[in-house]
C-alpha cells in the first residue's frame, strides 16, 4: 500500500474508532523527522523533546476532532511549528541571531552517509540563509518531505514552494562558493 494511501487508511481508523495503534504507527512513521526538525530551530535536545511531545500529542487531538487533513507531515510540521513559536513567545526569548547561535545538530545523531565535510560545510552554509530557506531546505533534503508536503507545512502551495527551493538551493550554492 503507498505511503498516502496507508495515511487515509491511518486517520479513517483514528477518526472512527480512536485508534491508538494507527495513531502509533503515524508517530512511528514521523518522530525521528519531527525531532530532528525541532532540534534543529530549538538548539536543545531535552526541549526538542518535549516540544515533540507536545506536537503529537497536538496533533491527535486534531486527528480526534475530525478536522480535515490533506497531509498528516504537513499537519505534524505546522503543529511543530507553532509549538516552537509558544516555547518562544511563553519564554519571552529572544532568537539568537543564526551566526551567533550554537550550531544545533549533532553530525553522529544524522547517520553514517552525512557524516562527512561536505555536510558540515552545507549546514555551516545554511547559516547564512534566511530561516525560511533554511527550513525548506531542511525538510525538502534531509527530512525527505514532498514539495506538497513542504506546502502543506508551511501554509503555501506547490508552486511557491518548488520556487522557494529552487532560490534557497540558488542561495546557498552563492553561499558555499564564497
């Protein structure tokens, strides 16, 4: 069964019958990535746990009131989004400009193909880009998200999003040759 079509199946069985197992099998599916994605805005991993936490348990609440889903990466990656803005509007924090800020990810946690220079080279470069390059970016090639589901997250549609990937890969490309 395709990766879409298991998801319809997934939600139909979480709106009927609030089952946690389905529910499970979409945490399963999506946890790693999540984390990864808010660690990586966050910086800390006890934080980026919780906040992942937050994000899924969000998200079943969502999935529970029967509210349309057209992507359930989507869905997770808007919820993660705006539990990341409460941790920083709660916390009256100020962001950290990108080229002072610690560089968030552990290279050994990624695994074993991208543990080389040229990705520490590529992440130091996506420093220099805006945070909305940085996170298409992140979710297109490392998260392996669709530009549908890129879309999805970050309240855009499809064109928009293939553009956006296309200047931040322009960008970062200007970048790097510096």
């Amino acid at each position: 069964m395709s990766a879409p079509l298991m998801e319809r199946f997934w939600l139909y069985r979480i709106r009927t019958s609030r089952d946690a197992e389905a529910y499970a099998s979409i945490y399963d599916r999506y946890v790693a990535q999540l984390y990864r994605f808010v660690l990586f805005k966050v910086g800390d991993a006890e934080t980026a746990k919780e906040l992942t936490a937050d994000s899924f348990m969000r998200a079943w609440e969502y999935m529970i009131a029967s509210k349309p889903v057209k992507s359930v990466s989507g869905l997770l990656y808007t919820i993660a989004r705006a539990a990341i803005a409460d941790f920083y509007r709660k916390r009256k924090l100020e962001l950290v400009p990108l080229e002072d800020a610690p560089d968030p990810i552990d290279l050994r946690s990624i695994g074993k193909a991208e543990r080389n220079e040229e990705l520490a080279a590529t992440l130091a470069a996506m420093k220099g880009l805006k945070d909305e390059y940085r996170e298409a970016l992140f979710m297109k090639h490392v998260d392996g998200l669709t530009n549908s589901e890129i879309a999805a997250a970050l309240g855009k549609n499809g064109g928009t999003v293939r553009v956006l990937i296309h200047r931040a890969t322009e960008a970062l490309k200007e970048v790097m040759e510096k």
